[in-house]
C-alpha cells in the first residue's frame, strides 16, 4: 500500500492526466474510484475540514449543472454540499490526492504535484 491516494473517477481526463504524471514519474499511489468504491461521509467531512466544502464541491460541472434549482439553492453550508457530494459523486472536484491522511491536491497542477507529492 502507498503513502498516496488519488481519489476520482477512472474515466476522468484530469484523473487520467494525474495518474499519467505520477506513472511517469514513478511516485508509488493507490487509486479509489468513488464511482465503483464510493466515498464515505466521513472521508468528505475530513476533507472539507482540511480543504473546504468550496473547494470540494464542483459547480462548474455537468453535474452541478444538472442540479435542479432548489438543489442548488440549498448548498449554503457543509452539510448541505456533503449530502449532494455523497449523492453525486460526479460532483466532487477531481482528483483529490491524499498523502498520510492529508488532502496534497484537490485537481491537478504538475507544479502542485512536483513539491508535494513525492
């Protein structure tokens, strides 16, 4: 098992593009799909308390736009965006790069990468 864990969606291009990078440059890493493995409540909790509820949540995305409007209006505080992230998994900015227990990266950024995730 590896110190790091890339959390999204398999089919993802910028999940893909994160796992190309860390494969070429031989950084060790385990990979959950929350799509086939889900996320628990407390994970996103424990994120949201080191990142934010803000960060984690993707409202430039289909799926958030696909929300109806009273779904959307409800997502004022960390509770409400938790619920639709464990709903909606799609809706979770992707990936979320953990090291030991601590969010390293919550997308992709080959500069954020190269500093944190070796």
């Amino acid at each position: 098992m590896s110190n790091l864990t890339v959390y999204g969606i398999k089919n993802c291009d910028t999940v893909k593009k994160a796992l190309t990078w860390l494969t070429t440059h031989k950084i060790a890493f385990d990979f959950h799909d929350y799509k086939t493995q889900s996320i628990t409540e407390s994970k996103l909790k424990a994120w949201s308390d080191q990142v934010g509820w803000e960060v984690l949540l993707n409202k430039k995305g289909t799926t958030w736009r696909k929300l109806d409007e009273k779904t959307q209006a409800s997502v004022t505080n960390e509770k409400a965006a938790i619920a639709v992230m464990l709903t909606n998994t799609s809706i979770i900015k992707r990936p979320v790069v953990e090291k030991k227990d601590k969010v390293v990266a919550v997308g992709f950024d080959e500069i954020v990468c190269s500093s944190k995730m070796k």
